[in-house]
C-alpha cells in the first residue's frame, strides 16, 4: 500500500491513524495546487484502459 500524502484535513486524518496505529507505511507527497494528481504516473495507476473490463464492447 502507498500513501498520496497532500496537504489537506483529509490526508492529515490518515497520518494521523497511521501514527496511531504503530504503521509503516511508504508515501509519496503530490502538490496539488501544481496538479500533480493530474499528471502520470498517477493517473494511469487509476484509469483503466478502455475495453479492460468485461462488457465494455
């Protein structure tokens, strides 16, 4: 598992369960005011290719 870690209450709430928990658990820090989560590798991690599910045609 990997973490995108940004700034933000959403990501802060995760970190702060990791922390918790006693985890390891490797991140990597995306800025998304520079739109980062935009640009590969990320977005290909996330969209499929077209026709790879079954009954896409």
């Amino acid at each position: 598992m990997k973490l995108y870690d940004s700034i933000g209450p959403n990501p802060h709430v995760v970190r702060i369960f990791i922390a918790e928990k006693g985890m390891t658990i490797p991140t990597q820090k995306v800025d998304l005011m520079a739109g980062e989560n935009r640009k590969p590798p990320i977005t290909r991690a996330s969209i499929p290719p077209a026709r790879s599910r079954p009954g896409a045609g």
